[in-house]
C-alpha cells in the first residue's frame, strides 16, 4: 500500500491512512460490490489534483495485491480434489471451495500436510 499511496499523494491526494483512504473511496461497499469497477476508479480519481488516466489508476490498484506463494500452491493441490477460487475481501485472503468459504488459517491447518 505504501507505494500505491506514495502515487497517489504525489498527484495530490491527501490520505492520513487506511482508514480514512477506505473511508473517502467507499472501500468496503466497492468490496461488497456495491460500488462498481468504473465507480471505485472514479472515487480515486476524484482524489487527485494531478489526474491520471483511469487504467493507469486500475493498474496502481492491482499492483497491490501479490500473491502468495504458499497458498498458491495448496490452491493447486486443492483444486485436483474440488474447485477453488481466490476471494479478496477486507484486504486478507480466504479461499472459498464450493459450496461455501473458509478462512485461510483454517484450510492451512486441515490440508498443512500437502504443503
């Protein structure tokens, strides 16, 4: 987040945190899906006094979600047993196979061993 905020602030955004970043773009409605893509990119760049075009902000926003390793892999040996999807919501990750959703901690303690 440090650097998204770093490009943002250099285009004159002014963002004391997270929190008050989450607050002045609709953080957790646009995680909800309450806000669409268009709306979110919107919100950023009505933040800015220096604007950027809106896929250079979609792109900065995208950069800050890297993947892990680790989950990546037991996401693979998972999905030769049943279907697995990658869900981001409040920032954490959880892998959710059907029918509903685990946190990750538990999934790593039930399948540690596949690791």
């Amino acid at each position: 987040m440090d650097i998204f905020f770093s490009l943002l602030r250099s285009r004159g955004a002014q963002i004391s945190d997270e929190a008050d970043f989450a607050q002045k773009v609709d953080l957790i409605p646009y995680e909800h899906g309450r806000i669409s893509d268009d709306d979110f990119l919107d919100k950023l760049g009505s933040m800015l006094s220096d604007p950027l075009p809106k896929q250079d902000l979609a792109t900065a926003w995208n950069n800050i979600f890297e993947p892990i390793e680790n989950m990546l892999a037991l996401a693979g040996k998972l999905n030769s047993q049943c279907r697995v999807f990658f869900v981001v919501e409040h920032q954490s990750y959880a892998l959710a196979a059907s029918p509903g959703l685990l946190p990750i901690k538990s999934l790593l303690q039930r399948f540690a061993r596949l690791l």
